[in-house]
C-alpha cells in the first residue's frame, strides 16, 4: 500500500514537533512520503520487501564548535537566537518492509549532483532519481542482505526538485567576490547561451571579461568578434569568433554575489548519519525513521561515493567531518570509486563543487591541490605537511578505506600522487587503507553499455561496469569493519616495481590509430597553496605501464581485461573539429582486435588476433575461467558473480568464430 503523509516525527507519536533550544545537529525530521512496498513488491531472499521513506531533515550547527570551526565562512551565516546556523537537507532512504528484517547496517550513498548512484556501482542498477519498479533494484545485493540504504542532499547549487537531492544552505547576501566559469560547448551554436555558478553582482560588462583558447597551454585571448553579453543575471550569451573549433575553452570572469556557505553539505551529511546511527530514538524533538519496533542497533555505516561523491568523501575525511560535534564517529568504512588524488571544491567561498579537473575540461580549477595521499607527507614544492587521514588520526576517528580507480583516472586523476611523495619516490600505503585499480576500465559505464560512437571522441566507448568488482571489495570491506578480518592487499601501480612510469614510456605503441603522445592531466602548485615558494611548479605525475595490448600490467584483471577481445582503456582522443588531439573526457576507449592474423598484418595491428588467441571456443572458456578463478583466490569476485561470468562466457565464445 502507498501512503502519502505529511508528518512530523515527535517524541511522542509523530504528531507534535518540539525543538530543544540548545540542541545541535538534526532537530526535526518531515516525513513527506512513506511507499511500504516497493520496487513492485519484490520479495529479496529472506529480507522480503522494501519500503522507502522520503522527507526533509532541519539541522543547526554551533559554529564555534569543532568540528564546525573548519567550515568555510561559518562565521558569517545568519545566526538563530541561540546562536546557531540553521539549514536543511531533503533524505531518501530504502530500508525492509519489516524492520526485524534489517541488518543493523547502512549504506550512505553520497548522491552525485543530487543524484544516486550507489545501486549503479554495487547492484548493476539504472540510474534513477526515484527507483521504483523491480529493474530499479538491479541485482538486489544490497537488499538481499537486509542493507538500509540512506541517500540526502549536501550540494548547495542543486534545486530539490525531480527527485534530485541538493542543500538548503544559508546564503551570503553581503558578500560579492570574483568568480571565473569555463565553458566548452562542444558544438557550432552561435551565439551561445552560457550558466554562470553565480549570479552576477552587476549587469555592467565593464565589470566582466571574456577570454577564449583552443587548448590548456595555449595563451587566453580576445580576438575579433569575441564578445557577450549579459541575458540576466544567472547567463550570458556569447558571440563565438571565427578560427576556433567546438572544442574551445572559453573563460569567463564577473564580480559574483550570494555565496552559499557550502562546507555545510559536511555537516548536513555527518549529523543525519549521527542522528540515524546513534540513540537515542528521539533528539530535540525529532524522531528517528528507522526507530521502528523490531528495527536493530546500528552495527555499523559505509560511506559509498561514486566520482564527484568519492572525492565528497575524501575531502569530508580529510576536513575532520568524519565525527559529530560529540566526537562520535560517522562512517566505520568508505568505499570511494574514481576519485583520483582530487577531493572537491566544496569549503570555499564561490565553491564550485560540480567542477572536476581533467586533462582539458575544468582543468584550472581548484579541488585538487596538495594534499593527495590518505598518508601524512611533506609537499617537497610547498613545504605543507598534510594528508587525508591527518585530522581523523588526531581525533581516532578514521574510517577504513578502500578506494578504487580506473585507466580513466590514471591519465585523468593523477593517481600516482596516491603512492608517491611530490618529488616522485613511493609513499607507503596507511594500514587501514587499500587501494584497487582497474586495469582497462572506463570512470563510468551503465550494466547493459555497448562500446558505441561518441560526439567528439575518436575511438568507440568503453562499455565495462565495475559492479563485480565492486562489490567484492564491499563485501572485503564490511568484513573489516564488522569481524576485523583483513582484506585483500591493495593492487595498484607502483614507482617501485616500474608500473607507473613517465607518460612517454607507457608503451602504447602497435595500435592502429592510437598516436598517443604522452598527454596526461598535468598539475602545478596553485599560487594560493603556495607558501615561500612553488606556486606554478609541476607535481611529478605518472602513468601506468602498459603490455602490448594497451593494457596496464599493474591492477585489477577482470575477465574482461584477462581474456580481452579488444584493447580496452579509460581514456580518448578528442577527433577533429573538438579540441584534436586533447583527451576526450571519461568515455574511454574501445578498439576490436582483428579476427584473423591476415586482417590484424594487412592494418598493421601489433595486437595478437582472435584467432590466435583463441583458437578454439574452448580456448576463450578456459582463458575466462582462469581469470575468475584468480579474482576468487584473491578475494575480488563473489562466487555468484564468477558463475554468471562463465555462464555468459560459454554464449561469448561461440561469436568468436
């Protein structure tokens, strides 16, 4: 049955709504909508149905409290009577019907742009804003096991609207500061209407300027019939000149107003999950969702965070926001997937947390700068010594992290920064942390993806999905936390070993059309995490070592990637007319292996064919289920997911004829 209601959970029976004057954190909980079975009723294994809980969360904060003295501009929010900053956060939260029938344990999934995407990365799920119908719920792992599963809005340019979650932040209305967006329109559309991230604090064009350059290191110009002009205060439109193509990189700079104070999209994640995990049921007036009868303790929380949200949960571990105003810690354990060596430009003023640097999109922006490892270390070109988990340690209330990235953030993510110092030597790895990379692998691909064209990309997409890889290392992880069993060792390229080397010796070489000429997503101090000295200097960045394949020789090697039918990578080619030559955004890559060795000598393809790697169907089955058989031995494939794998291996053999 669907019931919609509009209620305010109390003390006492949902009815009244009373608030503690002195009291921080979660301090009224709306119920909006309660749907008791959904996913069309599916029943999941002995967990049975699902129900989703949908609502508004009221939050303050004390803003001379730690760990709240770190928010960006906290200090300047309006204040309530008790002098408290008070904002909210809309939530969604999948939980089982019956409340006996939860694990005790929540998923946290920090929603990416306001939109949720942790059942994309461990239950082979769509993306969807409102999962509903069964296909929503993908595979079902989570549910299977009872898991609640929590989503809410921490993004303060995201309107709570279609089902998208952002945040209700204080703004500051008296506060104007300069503002640069970038632009890359990928398409003729002249003029063209551009967003500004803020709205613009004069209409003068006099106050604003526009630059143009077709690729990062060429120099910002101003040539004839460059011009803009202001549509109101939230776009301009831009007269685009001739001699540039789609793929140009516009600059815009204005005078903005009206920051929000976005460093609380940290608190409003860390006190709805506090509220949630710890007793008691009720807090200045609020109830808590999952105090149902028969609901169990909270045993244990994982933050999960696909690209922009897994850079989210490192910048939210690296700020001290891992704990509440109690000292309580909020995630046992964290699972960012893409994130790189970047965190996210978030507790700023004139944030702009939808921004991620890659070799030629966004590529000036802040969110990326020092530090980058989760282990402390001196920065040798600025003279900061600082590191993800230094704030958690001094308080003891780090997570367990295990994070994993893709041949995407190898040449677009920095990872090597990971495991290096900043002058280029290994950086060891912090006991309670592992790192996974994904040989071979695209940042992002749906379940059901198909190596396909793209606009501006010169080589078909990459379609492989991370899902079983992923929830492996879920699963690692949940051990961890829960029964103290180690997980397997991380797997990730190494300075030490030779598998991430200068971008010139990664050994792309003997793939028809791959003319890689050693473009990464290069990264230099920027002047204002400069001390004495450094600003414009280039942090070391490597790359990968690949076989003759393309394919990284360190990592993760699924199935797909131990048993290939194509050179597979996480990163493209912009084709002419888009910027040619520059890296093409996350899409990845996707080139067949000729069928037989005639047609692989005749377009002189290095790459072994089909046929000689596979001569007979039996050949491909054995190669597959060598290469399940080893993630098993290491604990990075469940078993249900390697007999799908084989199964699927038999039908896929045959068309290798």
């Amino acid at each position: 049955m669907n019931r919609i209601l509009r209620i305010s959970l109390s003390l006492a029976a949902f009815s009244s709504c009373l608030t503690l004057p002195s009291h921080a954190g979660v301090t009224n909980i709306d119920v909006i909508r309660v749907d008791d079975a959904i996913f069309g009723g599916a029943m999941f294994g002995k967990v049975g149905s699902y129900k989703r809980i949908v609502g508004m969360a009221t939050m303050r904060v004390d803003p001379g409290r730690k760990p709240n003295e770190d928010i960006t501009d906290i200090h300047l929010a309006k204040r309530n009577q008790n002098g408290m900053v008070e904002y909210s956060s809309p939530f969604y939260i999948l939980t089982p019907s019956e409340p006996a029938k939860a694990n005790g344990k929540i998923v946290y999934d920090v929603v990416n742009r306001g939109r949720k995407a942790g059942l994309y990365l461990l239950n082979d799920a769509p993306l969807k804003d409102d999962p509903d119908v069964v296909a929503d719920a993908g595979n079902g792992y989570l549910m299977a096991q009872g898991y609640t599963i929590v989503f809410s809005g921490w993004q303060a340019d995201i309107l709570n609207k279609n089902n998208l979650l952002g945040l209700n932040a204080p703004t500051l209305d008296n506060v104007k500061g300069r503002v640069t967006d970038e632009f890359i329109f990928d398409n003729s559309v002249n003029p063209a209407v551009a967003h500004l991230s803020y709205p613009a604090a004069s209409l003068d064009t006099g106050n604003a300027s526009l630059h143009i350059k077709e690729k990062i290191g060429d120099p910002e110009t101003q040539p004839k019939g460059l011009a803009f002009r202001f549509v109101d205060d939230r776009s301009i439109s831009i007269a685009r000149p001739a001699g540039f193509d789609a793929g140009a990189i516009y600059t815009f700079s204005y005078t903005g107003k009206s920051p929000a104070v976005s460093g609380l999209g940290f608190a409003a994640v860390r006190d709805l999950v506090s509220f949630l995990r710890y007793p008691p049921a009720t807090t200045g007036g609020a109830q808590n969702p999952l105090a149902s009868p028969g609901f169990p303790q909270i045993k244990a929380v994982y933050g999960v965070g696909v690209s922009q949200s897994a850079r989210f949960l490192r910048d939210m571990v690296y700020w001290g926001q891992n704990q509440d105003e109690q000292g309580r810690i909020i995630f046992d354990g964290i699972l960012p997937y893409v994130a790189g060596s970047r965190k996210t430009l978030v507790n700023t003023r004139f944030a702009q947390p939808g921004r991620f640097s890659r070799q030629h999109e966004d590529h000036d922006f802040g969110g990326d700068q020092f530090p980058f490892s989760y282990a402390t270390s001196t920065d040798t070109l600025t003279g900061l010594t600082d590191g993800i988990l230094r704030r958690c340690t001094q308080s003891d209330t780090c997570p367990k992290v295990i994070q994993t990235d893709t041949d995407t953030e190898n040449m677009q993510g920095r990872i090597s920064l990971l495991v290096t110092t900043t002058d280029g030597r290994p950086l060891p790895v912090p006991p309670n942390v592992r790192l996974f990379y994904l040989a071979g692998y695209p940042h992002a691909a749906l379940i059901d993806a198909v190596a396909q064209p793209t606009a501006t990309c010169r080589f078909l997409s990459n379609p492989l999905h991370p899902g079983i890889v992923e929830r492996a290392l879920f699963a690692a992880l949940d051990r961890w936390v829960v029964d103290g069993v180690n997980p397997p060792d991380s797997k990730y390229p190494s300075v030490a070993d030779g598998t991430f080397v200068p971008a010139m010796d990664a050994g792309y070489r003997g793939i028809p059309g791959l003319d890689y000429e050693g473009k990464f997503n290069r990264l230099a101090v920027a002047a204002v995490h400069a001390k004495k000295h450094g600003a414009g200097l280039e942090y070391p960045v490597f790359v990968a070592k690949v076989d003759a394949d393309g394919i990284a020789l360190a990592g993760v090697h699924t199935p797909s990637i131990a048993a290939p039918v194509a050179t597979y990578l996480g990163w493209n080619l912009r084709k002419q007319g888009y910027a040619e030559g520059e890296l093409c955004g996350i899409t990845g890559t996707t080139i067949a292996f000729a069928r037989t060795k005639a047609q692989r000598l005749k377009n002189g393809d290095e790459r072994l064919s089909l046929e000689e790697r596979y001569p007979t169907p039996d050949a491909y089955i054995d190669a597959v289920s060598a290469a399940v058989h080893q993630l098993q031995a290491e604990k990075l494939l469940l078993q249900e997911d390697g007999e799908k794998i084989l199964r699927k291996a038999s039908v896929d053999a045959l068309d290798l004829k």
